[in-house]
C-alpha cells in the first residue's frame, strides 16, 4: 500500500478527518484551564495556541471544548508519522507493560540496540557508524559537540547566522537568536563561532559555492582551521526561518570540513525522518556527514534524540564518558521502531514529496497574487512562507503574526519563526489528508485577504 494509492481515512483514531468548530477559539473549558496555567506554570514557558488538546489523530487535534482543528504544526516536526498513530500506539503499549525502565547503563536492553542498528543502517555514507541515544534534541547536539572534541583533540565549534540548536547552556551559545533563547541566560559557553549562512532571499542570490567561500575564509581568519573540532549545521534550518543554503553551500562546506580534519556534524533534528521529502535532508545533495544529530520525527512524540556517526569517531570517547538516566528509554525506543516500519512501509518520503506540490503549489500560486509573500521555501512537508512589507524585501513581522491568528480563530495550527519573526511555517503530519491540507490552505488564503 503505497501513500498515492490509499484513499485517505476519514476517521483516524476515532477522529473524524475535518476542521469543525463548535465553541469560540478558545472555548470556556480552555480558558478555565488557562487560568489555571496562570497560577501554576512559569510563564516564560509560552503557547502557541490558546486551546488545550485533549485527543488527537492523523491531522486532526481535538480540544477539550469538541473543537476539531487542523494541524500544520506536529507539536513541532514531531508527530511525523501522524500523532497516535496506531502502530507506534501498539508498539509503546506492549513495551510499557514489559517494563518501563532500567537504564541502558545498568541493565541494557534489546530496544536500544534495535534502535542503534537501523539508525547505522539509515544514516547517510556508505561507512561504519556507531549510534548513542539521548531524551531531547538540545541533549543529542551537545553529545555531538563531546564527541567531535574527543576525536579531534580541539576545541572551537562553528556555527551559522540563524541557527537553532536547543536551549541549554551549550546549545543557547550555539543557536543565534537572541529573544527569546538567549536573552538575559548567559553567561554562554565559549569557544562557540558564528559564520555567514548562505541565505539565497537576503544575500543577493550569491551561488553556493561564493557563499562556501566567503564563510570558509571567515572561519580560517577568525577560528583558525587547526582549532575547529566540529562545524555544525541544520540542511534546512528550523526555527532560523525554513532557509535552504543555495546548492553547491553544503557540499563546500562538508569538503572543507574534510580536508582539515574537521567534523561534519549535520543537525537534523527538525529535518530528519522524511520530513523533506528525503529519509535525511542531508541526501538531497549527497551529503554524508560524519555526525547526524536526530530527534522529533524519530518516535512519534516520545522522547528520543540521536548522535549517529563514523565508528572512528564515536569511538574516540572513552568508556563511561556518554549516556545519561533516561538517554534511549524504551518506551521511546519502541516509538522508534514503529516509527521507522511506519516511513517505510507508508512510503512516507513519498508522501512528503505529494504535499510539497499540493501545498507549495497553491502557496505559490497565492505569492503570484499577493506581494507581501516576498518567498515560498522548504522542501516535502517543511514549507514555508517569508513575508515582508509588499514590494520590498522589509520583514513583516505583525503581518506573519497576523496571519496566524486568524488562522488559529478559524481552527488551523500553524507557527512562525524566522529571525526576524515573519516567516510562517507548515510542517503538516505526514498522515494529513489532502482534504485537510486544501481546507486548511484556504483558511490562509481567507486570513490573508483579511490581513
Ligand atoms: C528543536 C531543535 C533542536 C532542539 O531540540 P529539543 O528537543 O527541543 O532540545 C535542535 N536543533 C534543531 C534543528 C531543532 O529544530
């Protein structure tokens, strides 16, 4: 059963497959519980939306009040394979009631090896690899960092403009945005070193490879080629705004890496496991990084991260020097598997390659009409929409703000992101029905016009 044949299910998970709003966005039970929130969590930890979920299936969340609402958003590139899918259900109840813990450093288990060996299998480059696991993908990127610091002996870490990599002491020093990941935290970890990204919408359209070298030239003035132990880079990046360096960047940059001893860490965790219509954004153009750092779409919503690479790299840490209490716990490790059986036999790759054309199709059709879309970018199912002042290249960030609200009012999950806030991005679950996708499309369409 491939994706293009199987018509679409109209109820998943008990779930009827449609936007239906039965109560004002939120309704009064979600307003009572975020009064409730108020008084009891810290409110530094925000939400997007103002609704609260109580059961969800395929592309659909359900809130407490009965409203049914249209998810672009996979609690973030997480619920890949669709949130509460059956299998990955099936899978993580079987292993709950096996057991719920031991700890991979006490008393291993089969999952975590399981989960090991496809990853080895999965990754990109035709080479040994070795794979750890971690809880978080701010957890994974850090291990990346140990690692790459081991092998090589040095210790300065390269980084881009825009980049995103958690929200740990570490990773906050790595990610580039000041508010609201870094402001008033630091201070952050040395040693950390911001390059050039090529950013084709905002660099003059420089070629990949003028833009490899201006960064490469950075990097040997300002770092020193011998001191880097790892460059580390998002294929796509995430939160920096859905921006695809132009061809020919990643691939001068990985050859760089390699002809100075340096490690090729590609971050993954937003673009991973079929989400860009590739199993790895790192394929599109045949990168074979020495480090993949995974996490979100990798379990379907449990908590799992990964540092996979070539066995003379993972080798070099010393015994005892990676793990942590809860890194690959196997509940999250029989997510996994599921997950993977699920991209494989779905053929989800395929299907993000379907929502690439019907979702950019009609977001590009819309920025031929209306030109405060100054780009549409992403590939597979990370879609994304710059918005800037119309006629200019000017962030427009109220008007992505805008947007989303309307859409949130009318049922529709969507994000922004970008550093300069004004991108809106859509990162559907593969399992998302076409009728979903064209319901919610016009909901943008209308929120728009209104904006
Ligand atoms: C989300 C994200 C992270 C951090 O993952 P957490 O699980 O939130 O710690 C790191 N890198 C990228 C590219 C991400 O999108």
């Amino acid at each position: 059963m491939t994706a293009t044949t199987a018509p679409a299910p109209t109820v998943v998970n008990g779930i009827a497959q449609e936007r239906r709003l039965v109560t004002a966005i939120p309704g009064p039970r979600s307003v009572e519980l975020a009064a409730r929130k108020a008084e009891a969590v810290a409110p530094a930890v925000g939400t997007t939306m103002p609704v609260y979920a109580e059961q969800a299936g395929g592309g659909v969340i359900v809130d407490v009040d009965g409203n049914h609402l249209v998810d672009l958003g996979s609690g973030i590139a997480v619920t890949t394979v669709g949130v509460s899918d059956a299998r990955v259900v099936a899978a993580v109840q079987a292993q709950v009631a096996a057991f719920t813990h031991t700890c991979f450093m006490v008393t291993p288990y089969e999952g975590y090896v399981a989960v090991a060996e496809k990853l080895n299998a999965l990754a990109p480059g035709d080479f040994a690899k070795r794979s750890a696991l971690f809880n978080s993908g701010a957890e994974a990127v850090e291990n990346a960092v140990k690692i790459s610091r081991a092998y090589t002996g040095r210790s300065a870490v390269v980084v881009f403009d825009h980049a995103y990599h958690g929200r740990t002491n570490l990773t906050m020093a790595m990610t580039a945005k000041n508010m609201p990941y870094k402001h008033g935290f630091g201070p952050f970890a040395g040693e950390v070193y911001r390059a050039p990204l090529s950013y084709p919408y905002r660099d003059g359209g420089l070629s990949g490879a003028d833009a490899a070298a201006q960064t490469i030239s950075m990097i040997e003035a300002q770092v020193g080629a011998g001191n880097v132990a790892c460059v580390v880079i998002e294929p796509i990046q995430g939160e920096g705004g859905f921006i695809e360096p132009a061809e020919g960047f990643l691939p001068a940059i990985q050859a760089w890496c390699r002809a100075h001893g340096v490690v090729f860490v590609a971050d993954e965790v937003q673009t991973g496991f079929a989400r860009t219509g590739d199993l790895f954004a790192s394929n599109h153009e045949g990168l074979e990084p020495d480090l993949l750092v995974t996490a979100k779409g990798i379990a379907g919503g449990l908590p799992l991260s990964a540092v996979t690479g070539r066995a003379e790299i993972m080798d070099a840490s010393h015994a005892g020097g990676l793990g942590g209490t809860y890194g690959g716990n196997p509940l999250a490790c029989a997510a996994a598997l599921a997950v993977i059986d699920a991209i494989e036999s779905d053929d989800l790759v395929g299907r993000a390659k379907e929502i690439e054309a019907l979702l950019g199709g009609r977001l590009r059709e819309l920025a031929a009409r209306d030109s405060r879309i100054g780009q549409v970018r992403g590939r597979g199912a990370m879609i994304a929409v710059e918005l800037v002042k119309a006629g200019t290249t000017e962030p427009d960030a109220a008007l992505a703000k805008a947007v989303a609200a309307a859409a949130h009012a009318q049922g529709v999950v969507v994000l922004t992101c970008g550093t300069y806030g004004n991108v809106l991005r859509f990162l559907p679950p593969l399992a998302i029905s076409d009728a979903l996708l064209e319901d919610a499309f016009s909901v943008l369409e209308q929120a728009f016009a209104g904006a």
